[in-house]
C-alpha cells in the first residue's frame, strides 16, 4: 500500500513538472548557438520587445535534450544601465566672510580623498549667482578649479527648480574656497562634499520613423508625437533645444500605452506618463526613465506666457538587456518567448546570491520562429486542463491522509 502511494505520488509530481516547461505554450523561438560553458550571456534583440509581454515574464529558455525531453535553464535579466556612487566626505566650515567681490565661504576637507561635486543649500529661493571655486593645500595659495560656475533656484507658483551643484573635475586639496559673486550675503544652510562616480550605460539608439512638432495657442504648450520603428524599451530621451536664451519650461513625457476607435474612424490614443522635469538651458535635456516597452511616444512642453522653443530633434536611447543564463545539460537551447498568459519565472538565481564568473561569453539568438500548436518540444503534457490538475492533487492530499490516519491506528 505505502510503496503503491508513493510510485503513485511520484507520478503525479513528474506530470506536473512536465505540463509547466512545453515551448509549444509559447508563439515564437530562436535558437542559441555556442552553448559551450556553464554561464553565457544572451543579448536580446530589438525584435523580441514586440513580442513579449511589457514586464518580459513570458521570456524563457528551453532546451532539447537527446531524449527528446524539455528542460528549462534559469537566468537573471540584466540591464546595462549606468552604475553609480555618491560617497559623502566629511568637512568642516571654516568661516564666511565678505567683500565688494562676494561672499566666501572656506572649507576643510581632513582626508585625502578626491571630491568632484559639492552641493549647497541657501535660504533663499530665488537666486541667479555665478560661482568660483579654489583648492589650496596651506591657505596661502589658491588654485582655481572652476570659474563662473552658475547656480541657480527658481521658485513659484509655477516653477520650482534648483541647479546648485557645483561638478568639477576630481580634486585632492586641503581646502577649499568658494566665491559666491552676489551684492547680497547669501545664507548656507546646508552643504555636501561628494565623491561622484558613474559608470556610463550601454545604449541602443532607436530610429525614428515619424515627428511631430504641434503649438496650439489655445493650450500655450508644445505637443511632440514621435514614433519609433518598432516596440523598444525606452529609457533615455533627448531634446535638443536649438535657442540660445535662458529658459526653464516644465516637460512631460508620456507613451501609448491602448487605442480606441471612434465612430468616426479615428483613433484615439490614451497616454501614460513615463517622466517629467524642467525642460532648461543650464543642463543637459537628457531625461532617464524606466525601462518601459514603448513605440509611440508624446512629450507636453508648458511654455506659459512665453514663445515655443525651436525644438530640432529627439533622440531616444533604451538599454541593452542581457540575461544571464545558467546551462547544466547538454540540450539544444532555444530563446522563447510570447505568452501573455504566464507568469515571471520564480529562479533560485534571483533571490540567492550567486557569484557569476569573470569573462562570461555572449550569444546571440538565431532567427525568431513561430512555433505552431501541434509542433512538439519535447514530452506530451499529462494534463493540459488545470482543473484536472488540481483534482489530482486533491486526490493525493486525501490518500495522504488517510494512509496517515491508518499508520496512527496500526501503531496504537
């Protein structure tokens, strides 16, 4: 009886495992060539974004193996975004005086660890200075680092921006002295002394198929439409702004994320909204978002009371996606992919800590195909009803108990 439950058991369990890896759930594939070590890494195409769900959870890898059976390798997606480390270095104020030339404000940095950014946190609100930064090792002689540095903070009902981070080229000094070239005596709340590294990202560039510059008066804004070739994930946007005169307008980015068709014949489009900032002319009008699988994008400029900037062009970037992929039989792999009916794989190498190795070898998938509904991948699924499924299981959690409850009488 207890050997017959098991055996029983075991089948059931086998079944199961078998029904949830079948590539034939999938719509397309790719194959990978080169599998030779453990771990590769394999770049996914522009193609796959089209094709796969927008959170990626219905990308697999499924292998082949010589008794025509599937077996599934685990992997960890990876994004080359940028890397970066912000490091507070300890300081102290030394003094603030004044002069006809501005304010000084001088500071002791007690190490010897190079700073490249120091933020500053005045009273006031609204203010518009041109900055001077000095390094000295004795206070005696001073060494210009960056001149005519400009901050600037505008707040109001409207608008509510603040530039005042001074980023300069890595500098190793005792002290250092800033000149704040202002008729007013500016009050430092607050200050920070980085150490700023970044590790810059791996981009793709995306095409541009169709743009759209709009200024409709009624709404003082500038509408933007842009297309992109295919679905891609989106994560940077560029506008260039070709005037040379200050400006500061609020920008919204947004993506279509559905389309409805009116009675009319015309879509409509709904929006979400990606990311929003100041659209300026102190900093660069990069903006990084999210990830997100997008084609259609708008971006909104408020121009208030003020003429539309001449915009000339857009640029959209999105980051390189690698999965990271683990290979323990000898199979013949295939990239999977396009089943909006399942879930985010749940792997080990998620949630534990794996050392990967140095110098782990990228792959590229093949062709993507379609896979048809009768091609086979591998063992026929027992049960391809879940209902029948979990009847079963209830079967095997009564028998279970009842073999339990005949174990507690036998040894009474």
């Amino acid at each position: 009886m207890k050997n017959n439950i098991k055996v029983f058991i075991y089948t059931i369990l086998l079944g199961c495992s078998i029904t949830y890896a079948q590539m034939q759930d999938y719509s397309y594939k790719s194959k990978l060539t080169g599998v030779k070590d453990v771990w590769h890494s394999i770049a996914l195409p522009d193609e796959v974004f089209s094709k796969v769900s927008p959170d990626l959870s219905d990308v697999r890898v499924f292998g082949i193996t010589s008794k025509n059976d599937t077996i599934e390798a685990p992997y960890i997606l990876r994004l080359k975004n940028e890397k970066v480390s912000r490091e507070r270095i300890p300081f102290t104020i030394l003094n603030t005086t004044y002069n006809d030339k501005g304010s000084y404000i001088t500071m002791e940095v007690p190490t010897k660890r190079s700073i490249n950014q120091i933020t500053l946190n005045f009273k006031k609100s609204n203010f518009d200075w041109l900055v001077t930064l000095e390094g000295s090792q004795d206070r005696k002689e001073w060494f210009t680092i960056t001149e005519d540095y400009r901050i600037l903070s505008i707040k109001n009902e409207l608008t509510n921006y603040k530039f005042t981070t001074l980023q300069f080229p890595k500098a190793q000094y005792k002290y250092f002295r800033i000149l704040v070239k202002s008729n007013q005596k500016p009050i430092l709340q607050s200050s920070e002394v980085i150490k700023y590294e970044k590790k810059e990202a791996s981009y793709r560039n995306y095409e541009i198929t169709n743009f759209n510059i709009q200024n409709p008066k009624d709404t003082k804004q500038t509408i933007i439409d842009v297309k992109l070739q295919k679905k891609v994930p989106v994560s940077y946007i560029y506008v260039e702004v070709q005037d040379t005169f200050d400006y500061y307008r609020p920008i919204s980015i947004r993506y279509v994320t559905d389309s409805i068709q009116n009675p009319k014949g015309e879509w409509i489009f709904r929006y979400r909204e990606l990311n929003r900032g100041i659209l300026n002319s102190i900093e660069s009008n990069g903006f990084v978002n999210k990830s997100t699988i997008a084609q259609k994008l708008r971006i909104v400029v408020d121009n208030h009371d003020n003429q539309p900037l001449k915009i000339s062009k857009v640029k959209v970037k999105g980051y390189q996606h690698e999965l990271v992929t683990r290979f323990t039989d000898s199979a013949a792999y295939y990239l999977v992919y396009g089943n909006n009916k399942v879930e985010k794989p749940f792997y080990d190498l998620n949630y534990v800590t794996t050392k990967l190795p140095e110098g782990i070898t990228t792959i590229s998938p093949g062709v993507a195909q379609t896979i048809n509904y009768e091609e086979s991948s591998g063992v026929e699924p027992l049960f391809t009803n879940k209902i029948w499924l979990w009847a079963i299981m209830l079967i095997v959690i009564l028998l279970l108990g009842g073999f339990t409850l005949s174990m507690i009488k036998k040894s009474k």
